[in-house]
C-alpha cells in the first residue's frame, strides 16, 4: 500500500506540489492526472525518492520512506519511464535482468526470469533476447521496458507516462496489454498520464491534478457523474462525457429480462459496453438491442428508454 | 571523422549510369602527373645534385605502357559504376600501389651504372602525386563499397610489407634505404624514443583528462576556467612553449637535487613531456567531459530509478556509453602528438624528428623524409587503429 499525506515538495521558492493527500491500496491501479508542469510526475518520483519531498509523509507499506535505504527501495520498487530509458549498449535480455542482477540473483535464476518476462510480455525469446534497443520498434521497446521493471517481481510499479511517445495503434494495443497484466498481476500501480482516455480505460482511482494540487479524486465512474469543476469537466470531455461513462459500463449492467414483444433485430454480446451499444442502435436506427451470452443465445435485452432512465437514477444517487 | 574519411560527402547514391567524375578526374591528374612530372631523379652520390627522368626513361616503354594502362583502366571502369567495377577498381588501386617499388627497381637497372657504388635514385614528383591520389582513390572506393575503415587498413598494410620486401631485398640504391642503411641503429632508436614519448604524454594525459573532466561535472565554476586554462595553452606556439620550459626546469633541476638525480633537466625528455602534455590536454579534457555529458539523461535516469548506485552508474552505463566519444579524443590527441613530438627533437628529446632537422641542415631530402616519412605512418596507423576501435565499441553496433 502506498499512502501519501499532506505532501509538498518545494523547489526553491517554487512549490510543486502542495498539500497533496491519496492513498493507493494494495492491488490497486492509480492514474494521476493533469496537464504539464501540474507535479504529477514529481509526486510519482518522490515515491522511489528520486526526489525527496519537502513536507508530510509518505508511507510504504506501514512505513515512512525515509527509513528504507534509497538504493534498496527503489529496487523493489518497478519504475517505467516515456522514453524507456533502455540502455542502448546492453541486449534486450541484459537489460530486462538489470535488477535481479542488481540484487545478486544467481544467472541461471535471472536467465530464468528474464526468459518468464519476455514470454509473458509477448517477446519471443529466440527472436528478442539478443537485439539491441535501436533495433526495436517504439512498442517493442516499451513492452522491454515494463518487463525490466516487473524483474525483481516488486509489489509496486511506478509509470510515468509509458506510452506516450507510441502511436496511437500501439498506445492502446499497449494499454489493453497492461490491463489484462494488471489483472493477472495485481501489481499497486501508480500510473502518470495526461491522456484522460488512457486513465479512465486503466485506473481503479483516478487522481486529477492541477497547479500542484488535487482538484479531484475518485473512481473513474464517480468523476464522470460529478466533475469538481469545470477544469476536471473539460478533462473529461466536456460534451463527450456521456460516452466516456457509457465506455466504462457493460451491457449486462442495464438488460432486462426478455420482454413480451419480439426480439430486437440487432443483436450485442453481453460483455459489451453500453457505448458501443448505443453506437450500435444509432447504426441499426432501433431503440432496442437483444443481449447475447457468448454462445449468440438472448439472454435479455437492451432498451434506449431504459438506460436513460437509469442515467438520471444514478446522477440522483450520486447527488445525495 | 578519421583523417581516411575526411573527404567523404555524406549521401551516396548508386547510379550507374552517371559516370563516377571523381574517380575519372582522378585517374586524368594521375596520367597527367606521371607523363609531365619527373619520375625519378638520380645522383651519383650524396652530394651532386640529382638529374631527373620522365616516365619513359626511367621505367622504359614496357613499363610506361603498363603504367598508363593501369592508370586509364581506374578511368575506364569508373565511367560506368557499379559494384562489379567498384571492387575491379580497389583491385587496379591495390596493383598499383603494389607495383610502384618495382618500377623503381626497373628504373635503378636502367639508370644507375654499376660503375658508380654511391650513386643513389630518388622518388620524383610523379611518384608522389599517383601515390597521394592513389589514397585518395582508396578513400572513394571504400566509401562506395561501404567498407569498414578495417579492410583498406590492411590492404595497406599488405601493400607496405610488399614495399619493405622489395626495399631491403632489390632496392639498395634508393636514396631513403642508403639514409637508412648508414644509420639503422640511430633509426630503430628514434622510432623507440619517438613513440615512448607520445605513449607517455598520451597515457597521462588520459588520466589526467579523466580526472579533470570529472571534477569540472562536479564542480560547475571549474569548467570555465580550466578551458580558458587549457585554450590558452594550445595557443602557444610548440617552440615557444618549448623555449619557456627552458629557464624554469634548468632554474628547479640545479636548485631542487632530487629533481635533477630523476633526471629534469632545461633541456631534453622532461620539458618535451611537459609540453606534449599541456597540448595534448585540451583535446583530451574536452572529448572526456562532451563524452560523459551527452550520454542520454533518460537512461542515467532509468539507471537511478532501477536502483544501481552512483558507482555502478557510472561504471556500468555512463563511461561505457561514453568510451567511443572519449576514444575519439585519445586519437585526436595521439594523432596531434605523434606530430608534435617531432618538433621536441629540437630541444634534444630526440626521435624521428632528429633527421627531420639533421636532414634540413644537411639540405639533405632524403634523410628529411626518413624522419617524416615513419611519422606519417605512425600517424595513419594509429588513426586508423583507435578509429576502427571506437567504431567496435559503439553501442550495440549503432552508428
């Protein structure tokens, strides 16, 4: 578990960040958020003590990270930078087992490792092992990059901003990648971005920052009903809200049994989410959708009237 | 950038039917040099005077045909370019160059009368303008080819071994080997002293560049002035520098004994050394320090983040990463003392450089150019030898 509280961080007159309290429980996956110079990355480099902060504490695991030797925390901390930070002179696999090296792994056990990594990160082993960073494409040498900072299997992962230097091709092939990692890894992970999409598609807990401080935190889903204020609104999307929270919604959410009346033509699988749902009726021009489990058998069905009805519920929930 | 690739335009296109004008006006001067100039010139001994010869006389119709042949054939096969005819053409240079001490046997059989033991033949004009453009092909060539700078390097070293074959074995009359002859001992001695000389003032200023570009990373304020310092200092002249050092070395050797027991002295090795050394700092320190600040902050940053301390750092990523800038400034810094060094035979250090100014108070060429001539060498291979090793130690094979 990471916790920080009342955190600040002053670079001579200038203060980066000020103030800032959040807690990321363990397994879970936090998105710091904001545009430039807002002290998202400086909050994540005083987590690894790149940067020693100012005021306040920040806790690891029950314990204050002034404690721990800097050296020594970071190795157990994973860190994944922009530009990757691959060393150009070092093959693909001397470079994923930097830190087991680090931390006095025997070489059979870190060739083990390393080899476990690649497969996991969809590197084959014959083809990567040996090539040198200039030889590898942007996403490949990202995919490199979180593999050499899963190595030692740390509990915690730090990203600062990971994929944006990729296309956007590669930018979601990654993120969907890092989400189903997530899923099997349960890593506590905290996530720098500026890209609100990349956020809301990854985090549990979304941090939005701004001149230093938080402006709003919360689960994806809370922020997209309530936005703070007009700053965290137009992070969002401003008009295309809406489809953002649809985006984060599954169609088996808001089915309903199956009526009386006869199927829907259109027919959408029940793992859907309700934004491609309704891309879905506005293409077939119908107000109704038949939900499917996975073996194309209605299980249910999906009414436009419906999910607008428990749109306004959920916005009334939210209020109170 | 080597001296061998100085000359090198950076985009080059394969195109056949263009014709390389390079190597064509190459192979026009080489002609043209060797049908106008003198080929060689010949004296009856040390002192008279030479007469010179054509190309004609000195190496008789055979000879001269078999040259113009050679040397058109570089023209021919450059007017239509392609890789076939690049690879025929390193092959002609290659003859070429290979068969220039056996024209010059062919030349002491025509010209010299055995009748006369002293009488001794020179290189003309001619011989050294196809020698030098000859180089100048090589360079072209292996930039087409896309060789590494290893394959002509030894190439030429297999061109040289065929020259110093042909000079100890037929070629006693050559002017060079009789200057060599009367004082082969004093020539293996200078060679020695010469290169002591340059690997001393080298290896410390590699330390000491080292040293000092490190502290100047750390301290920001140092930087400033030890550039001025060390500007200063490559701005005097070598004799100036040289005359300098006279009166405050004789001034410590007689007044500070230890000194003068380990051999200080106004003149000789300890001020060459200390001037070798001021010059050879600034390229040193500044190839050192550009080296080790250009090296990618993202990855120092990774390195820090990953957890490798401040000596793994630097030893694992930075100075690795640094090694080919830094091997550039050893070879720049070489390159310049090896030329250097002989200027220190003025003030008794000796080396290759003692026939240098011997020869130049005898009016005696030859004995000039077998002082310049090995520090030429020297030069080249030492160039070509820490280039092609900065090149293998570039990262993971990037260029």
């Amino acid at each position: 578990m990471i916790e920080l509280s009342h955190v600040s961080k002053r670079f001579g007159e200038e203060t980066a960040v000020d103030d800032i309290s959040l807690r990321v429980p363990k397994g879970k996956f936090c998105a710091l958020v904001g545009t430039s110079g807002c002290g998202k990355s400086t909050t994540l480099r005083m987590i690894n003590r790149l940067i020693e902060h100012s005021e306040g504490d920040i806790i690891l695991d029950g314990q204050a990270i002034e404690v721990y030797d800097p050296v020594k925390l970071r190795r157990r901390i994973g860190y994944v930078i922009q530009h990757t930070g691959l060393f150009p002179h070092w093959n693909v696999a001397r470079n994923i087992g930097l830190v087991p090296r680090l931390l006095k792994w025997s070489a059979a056990d870190v060739q083990g490792r390393v080899e476990e990594l690649m497969d996991l990160l969809g590197l084959p082993v014959g083809e990567f092992a040996h090539k040198y960073p200039h030889q590898l494409s942007g996403g490949q040498a990202q995919r490199v990059g979180v593999a050499r900072a899963l190595a030692a299997d740390p509990d915690i992962l730090l990203m600062d901003e990971p994929f944006g230097a990729l296309d956007p091709i590669t930018r979601e092939k990654l993120q969907d990648e890092l989400a189903k990692l997530q899923a099997r890894l349960h890593k506590t992970v905290v996530f720098v971005t500026h890209d609100m999409d990349e956020a809301l598609k990854l985090a549990d807990h979304l941090v939005v920052m701004r001149e230093g401080r938080i402006v709003q935190q919360g689960s994806p889903l809370a922020l997209l009903q309530q936005p703070a204020d007009s700053f965290v609104e137009s992070l969002l999307g401003g008009l295309e809200r809406g489809l953002k929270q649809a985006a984060l919604t599954r169609v088996k959410d808001h089915m309903t049994s199956m009526g009386p009346t006869l199927p829907a033509q259109s027919r959408i699988p029940a793992d859907f989410s309700l934004r491609q749902a309704l891309s879905m009726m506005l293409r077939d021009h119908s107000d109704r959708l038949t939900v499917v489990d996975q073996h194309d058998v209605p299980i249910g069905e999906l009414s436009l009237r419906r999910i607008i009805k428990e749109a306004q519920l959920d916005k009334g929930s939210a209020r109170e | 950038m080597s001296l061998l690739d100085a000359l090198s335009t950076p985009r080059l296109r394969w195109d056949g039917r263009h014709p390389n004008t390079v190597l064509v006006s190459l192979s026009l001067i080489m002609l043209a040099a060797f049908w106008s100039l003198d080929v060689v010139s010949m004296a009856p001994n040390r002192i008279v005077q030479g007469t010179s010869y054509g190309a004609l006389e000195a190496l008789g119709w055979p000879g001269a045909l078999l040259a113009t042949l050679l040397l058109s054939f570089i023209g021919i096969l450059a007017w239509q370019p392609s890789p076939r005819h690049y690879r025929a053409l390193l092959a002609a240079v290659m003859t070429l160059m290979a068969l220039m001490p056996v024209g010059l046997i062919a030349s002491s059989y025509l010209l010299i009368d055995p009748e006369l033991p002293q009488a001794r033949l020179g290189l003309g004009a001619a011989y050294w303008v196809v020698l030098f453009v000859l180089l100048l092909c090589l360079i072209e060539i292996r930039l087409r080819l896309k060789l590494t700078r290893l394959w002509p390097t030894l190439l030429l070293c297999g061109v040289a071994l065929v020259w110093w074959l042909c000079a100890t074995l037929w070629l006693d009359s050559l002017a060079l080997v009789q200057e060599f002859k009367a004082r082969d001992r004093q020539f293996l001695r200078a060679i020695g002293q010469h290169v002591t000389l340059v690997g001393a003032a080298v290896s410390i200023s590699v330390v000491v560049g080292l040293v000092l570009a490190m502290l100047m990373r750390r301290y920001a304020r140092l930087q400033k002035s030890a550039f001025a310092v060390l500007n200063f200092l490559q701005t005097i002249p070598s004799l100036a520098l040289f005359g300098l050092l006279l009166a405050p070395l004789a001034w410590l050797a007689a007044n500070v004994p230890l000194l003068g027991q380990l051999g200080v002295s106004g003149i000789g090795t300890t001020p060459a050394l200390i001037a070798l050394i001021a010059y050879s700092l600034l390229p040193m320190v500044r190839n050192t320090y550009i080296a080790l600040e250009e090296v990618s902050p993202d990855t120092l940053e990774a390195a820090k983040g990953m957890g490798m301390r401040a000596g793994q750092r630097f030893w694992q990523v930075r100075l690795p990463l640094a090694l080919p800038v830094l091997l550039e400034g050893v070879r720049i810094t070489t390159v310049q003392a090896i030329g250097l060094t002989a200027v220190a035979a003025l003030i008794g250090a000796g080396g290759l450089g003692t026939f240098i100014f011997q020869g130049l108070g005898q009016a005696a060429m030859d004995m000039v150019l077998l002082g310049a001539l090995p520090i030429l060498m020297l030069a080249l291979v030492v160039d070509a030898g820490l280039g092609a090793l900065a090149e293998a130690l570039r990262p993971g094979g990037t260029r």
